[in-house]
C-alpha cells in the first residue's frame, strides 16, 4: 500500500488556526491553535464536552467552524465538502454493512469513487492483509469478534490511502482486554504506515500508551500538549495533574506549610513514599509530611493509601505490590504515618 504524497512545501499535516464552534449561545470550541506533523499519533484527550470530537468533526469537514481555518498538507480545506478532503474516518461503532461480506465492506469506497474492479480487489486485500484480516474477506461482519469489526473498519479507511486518519474512540466498544491488545496493534500499525493519526479518546492511560503528543482539551480549550511524559510528570494546569492520572495538588495554607512557599503545586501519589517509623524519613533535599492513613485500597499490582495531613488536607500515596500484598505489610486505617518525596517531584501549576 503506497503512502500519501508529501504535504506542499514541508507544512504540517494538519494546521489549525483561531477554530471556533458556537451551537447557538453555546461555544464547544474555543480559538484552538494547532499544528500536527506528518507521521504522527496525536491525540486529543479531555471529558465529554470538552470540544475534541467537535474538532475532529470540523477537520472532517462534517461540521463547519464558525471561525478560524483548517489546513491539511498546506492546503485550506475550511470550506471543502468531507469527500473532498485527503481523511477518513473511524468511528466506535464501525458502521459495518452487516449484508455485505468484510471484502465488500472494505471495498466500498473504492467503488463510491468508480475504481475498477480488479484493483478495488486487489487493494482491498492489501488493506485486510494489513491488519492481519487476509483470510476473512469472505466473512459477514456478524461472524466477526469486536476486535476483527474494528480491524476491517480500520482497513475501510486505509484502503483510500489518505494522508490524515481520523479516530473518533475507535476502542470505546471493546472490553478491556481486547482494547489494550489494539492499542498496541494500532500503534505500531500507524508506526508501519506512516500516515498521520488523529485520535480522540477521554481514556488517559489509551492517550499515554500510544500517542507521540496529546492535546488535553477543557471546556472548548487546549490546556496542554506535550509527549506523554511530560504532559504526566509536568502537568501545565491543575486540570491536567488531575485529569491525566492521578495526582495530588497542594495549594493555599498546605503548600505553604509543606513547601515554604505560596502557588499550586502537584504531586504524584507513587513518588510519595510512606514511613511508619520516623527515623526512616529522608531529611535531605526532601518535602515531609505526616498525618493519619483515612483508607486503604488495594488495586492487586498496587495498594493506595490515603492520608489526612496534620497541617490540613490529605494525600493519595501508591506503593507498588512489588514483595508482598499481605494486609500487615502496609499502614492500616487510622495509622500515624510519615510521608516524604524529592522536592523535584513537586511540580508548579498555574492555577485556573
């Protein structure tokens, strides 16, 4: 299967500028600002409502901004009909034609294009082959598992080779099982083709684990992009410390107790260790703190401990399982405990 042509003049796959989306005296999306390169994962992660599949939406051209352009490889495409634009779609629930057989389905748009027959065959079959579906073309969709059904949804869109793939929670359908296993099978299948993917999910561990750079959107706004690790260890805006993953935020009088100066800072529950005897906490180059264990949970690899400070406020810690699970190895509810991580993990946010 051949890769799309180059983008004119090295611009970026996709670029976006001043997008804006009003639904009547609702604004869904805000003056977005982005730039998605050639070959890349990204992700746009944020909570129902937060305006990335409204975007998704408008790069497909299946909603019309109400301000602001859309270009892919140069190119505006702001005012252009969706099957004039160089993308495809995948959607959660596949939108399979249950009476054609996977061959057909996947064929489909090569025959909505009037490309002939032998070479709709022909890449219809390099596209099953792809993702690993060459014998099944003879199937009917309901003779598939939910993971073959988004693996043929899949091949549907490449078989048009486009140069931009849009993923509007192409893994919401699945169990949890399955949807681990394609992520990592869609990350290295985007990785093998090249073509730029943009997905949406509100899954933060799906956007860690696959993507090169993820936009976390609030409210109809980005708050942050950044590659995985630094949206995780360096969260920009309290928002994303507690959305994308866990994390503990100190504010008010707790940062000023704790860290001797005022702000927002963040904090992650597994750098945080956890003492029942004091003469094992760290003095050096080390923020202390100790209080009362309110609950403990334990998650099987991990257990998380909750603990209410003596200066106000509480914090999540998490001990990884790594020796033993037993329930008289961890401080137990209503435990006096201290508490100690590196001042480098404490990380400034701004607030709002």
């Amino acid at each position: 299967m051949s890769s799309p042509a180059p983008a004119r003049n090295g611009a970026p796959a996709i670029a976006i500028r001043g997008l804006r989306k009003e639904f009547g005296s609702v604004v869904a999306v805000d003056e977005v600002d982005l730039d998605i390169a050639n070959g890349e994962f990204f992700s746009m992660l944020g909570p129902s409502g937060s305006g990335k599949t409204t975007v998704l939406r408008m790069v497909a051209g299946f909603e019309s901004p109400t301000a602001g352009t859309i270009e892919l490889g140069g190119v505006d495409v702001t005012k252009d009909a969706p099957f004039s634009r160089d993308v495809n779609t995948v959607f959660q629930d596949y939108a399979l034609f249950p009476h054609m057989t996977v061959a057909q389905n996947v064929e489909y748009g090569l025959r909505v294009k009037r490309v002939p027959r032998a070479e709709r065959r022909t890449r219809a079959q390099e596209a099953l082959e792809r993702v690993q579906l060459g014998e099944y073309g003879a199937r009917r969709p309901g003779q598939l598992s939910g993971g073959q059904r988004q693996r043929v949804a899949l091949a549907r869109a490449l078989v048009n080779r486009p140069r931009v793939l849009l993923l509007d929670e192409p893994l919401g359908a699945l169990d949890l099982k399955l949807r681990r296993e394609m992520q990592v099978e869609l990350k290295q299948l985007q990785r093998d083709l090249g073509i730029t993917f943009l997905f949406v999910t509100h899954d933060q561990e799906e956007a860690l684990t696959m993507s090169d750079r993820i936009a976390v959107f609030n409210q109809g706004r980005i708050e942050q992009v950044a590659s995985p690790r630094d949206l995780y260890e360096l969260p920009a805006t309290p928002f994303v410390a507690g959305f994308v993953g866990t994390s503990n935020v100190l504010d008010g009088d707790a940062a000023i107790k704790l860290l001797g100066e005022p702000g927002t800072f963040s904090v992650r529950p597994e750098k945080i260790q956890l003492h029942l005897d004091a003469s094992h906490v760290p003095t050096q180059h080390a923020v202390t703190a100790a209080g009362v264990v309110r609950e403990v949970v334990y998650l099987g690899s991990a257990t998380q401990s909750i603990v209410d400070l003596d200066h106000g406020g509480s914090l999540i810690v998490l001990r990884q399982n790594q020796q033993s699970s037993e329930e008289g190895d961890v401080a137990g509810r209503g435990a006096h405990v201290h508490l100690s991580w590196r001042r480098e993990h404490t990380v400034p946010v701004t607030a709002g």
